[in-house]
C-alpha cells in the first residue's frame, strides 16, 4: 500500500475533539481509491479526548490508510512541518482539523496535478460552514477571518502576492522542501498568543523561486465556524495575529519592508472607514464596526500590542 500512496493529506489538530472525526471521515468517504492516499493526523499537545477518538477511529477503519502522530512543539507549523516530514506522498495537501472535504478532493488534486505536470502548487475554495447560521454582522471583509476564501469563478494561476489558505492547499513534496517547510518563526498560535501568516510567507518564497501556483473553485472544503465563539476578543485574537505575523516575516526582509507594510496598514484602516460609512448607509451598520476593528487590530498586531 505504502509505494502506492500518491498524496499525502495533514490535519494538524490541538483540542478539536467536537470535529476532528468529521475531518477525517469526510477524506474517509472519498471518490478516490484508499489506496492511493494517506491522511496524516498531526496532535499539536492536545488534552481534550482527540487523542482516543483518533485511535478509536483508525481500529475500526482498518483499510483506510490513516497515520497518527504527535508534534510537542506548539503551533501548526510545526506541526505540518512534522506530518510533511513522514508523508510518503509526492503531493502534499494541507487541511483544518475543523473542516469538511468535497467528496471528490482527493480525485481532482490528482487529476489537476496529472494533468499539469509543471505545476508547483493548488488552492482551492473554503466555504464557512456557520452554526447555527452567518450572523447579521458578518461581511465579505470580515469573513476572511473565519476562513472564507474564493479568489476566483475559474481556474486560473495566482496571481503574484496572491495565493492559497492554509486549510485547502497542495504543493508538490520536493518544492515544500526546497523552500524549507513552514517558517516556525511563524507558528499560528502559540499559548495565548497568535503569529499568522506562515501560508503566506510560505508561498511568496515559492513564487519568488518561479513557482506556479493554481486555483480551483471546485476543489472544496468547507470550514466551520461556531457563530458563539466570534466575541469581540476571538475577532482581536486573529486579527492581531495577522498583523504580528507580517511583523515579523516583513522585519525579517528589511526595515523598510516593514515601514512599507505600517504605510500599507494604514491605507487599509482608512479604506475600511470609508467601508464602515457605506454600510451604515446602506442600512447595514452592523457591518461597519466589524469592518474597521478588523482593521485596527491587525494594526494592533503590525505594533505588536
């Protein structure tokens, strides 16, 4: 089974208990033939029952080819660079521990790259699956938060500085290693704090080395997003985060990368007053404060507070 195994899927999971198993059954009920693929589960220091769940359901799907490993070092970089480490795939392919795959992922990833033999990479579209429903609030711009991502109606190439999420993305296994994995200095979230913006470092460096990276709108997963857990404090906790992240992957570049990034910054909080001010009227102040907080905490972030 082992040299037939042509893509490899990680789930880098930390206290996920409630979804984790979703995730995996939905890559279990699959167009693809099992033996043509391998789902790696990466515990990231977990200590709810996501440990027992995954052993549980491993014994009892015996011809399902399912690995699952533990990574101490917390944050998901680590962790994806630890399941990237034993993949025996030629692909790789990245998804949440709280999301959902289309039926037929891991059919069009291997068509796509069978098709596209120079291609480095694959993103495709992550639809927020909120429960109980998307609250009145939520706008296209703030959505991005909770993992929305559709960049396009066809498929197309990024274009340069554009690329995939982390929660549905493929890169071919030799080009994550030339690249170096993951950069750990951007780990996503770590104790209390979070550092974003690994995807995004990792792909730039990808491009910057002539990479072509790939959309499709039909390569799908779905995202869920508990609607409770959107306090003012979670929206701050992510927001902020993408700010330190470009803090620190813009400093790493240069002092002026990062004076570049507080001017760039600045634009987009004048941008989302201007957009804060059109749903208000338009009717839709609801919008508007999510909208310019957004903003303002990735700020916060840039500045490290």
């Amino acid at each position: 089974m082992e040299n037939q195994v042509k893509i490899s899927v990680i789930i880098c999971s930390y206290n996920r208990e409630d979804y984790i198993i979703n995730a995996i059954d939905s890559l279990f009920h699959q167009s693809q033939a099992h033996t043509d693929y391998e789902v790696i589960v990466v515990d990231n220091n977990s200590s709810d029952h996501t440990p027992q769940l995954c052993k549980e359901y491993i014994s009892v799907h015996p011809g399902y080819h399912i690995i699952y490993t533990t990574e101490t070092k917390q944050g998901a970089s680590f962790a994806r660079n630890k399941g990237a480490g034993i993949a025996k795939g030629a692909l790789l392919a990245f998804m949440d521990d709280d999301a959902i795959a289309g039926k037929d992922f891991i059919e069009r990833i291997l068509n796509f790259f069978q098709e596209h033999p120079d291609v480095n990479g694959l993103g495709g579209r992550i639809i927020p699956k909120y429960i109980p429903a998307e609250p009145e609030w939520m706008s296209y711009y703030v959505s991005s938060l909770v993992g929305n991502f559709d960049y396009s109606p066809k498929l197309e190439i990024f274009k340069a500085g554009k690329y995939p999420l982390e929660s549905n993305m493929v890169v071919r296994k030799k080009d994550f290693e030339m690249v170096g994995g993951f950069n750990t200095a951007l780990p996503g979230v770590q104790g209390t704090l979070r550092i974003g913006g690994e995807g995004k470092d990792f792909f730039l460096k990808l491009q910057a080395r002539g990479a072509v990276i790939y959309y499709d709108p039909d390569l799908r997963v779905q995202h869920v997003v508990e609607v409770k857990k959107l306090t003012a404090k979670y929206l701050y906790h992510i927001a902020s985060g993408i700010g330190r992240g470009e803090r620190v992957r813009t400093k790493a570049i240069s002092p002026f990368a990062y004076f570049k990034k507080i001017f760039e910054y600045l634009y987009k909080l004048a941008g989302s007053i201007v957009l804060g001010m059109i749903y208000t009227f338009q009717g839709h102040p609801s919008k508007a404060m999510p909208v310019i907080n957004f903003r303002i905490n990735a700020l916060k972030g840039l500045f490290n507070r």
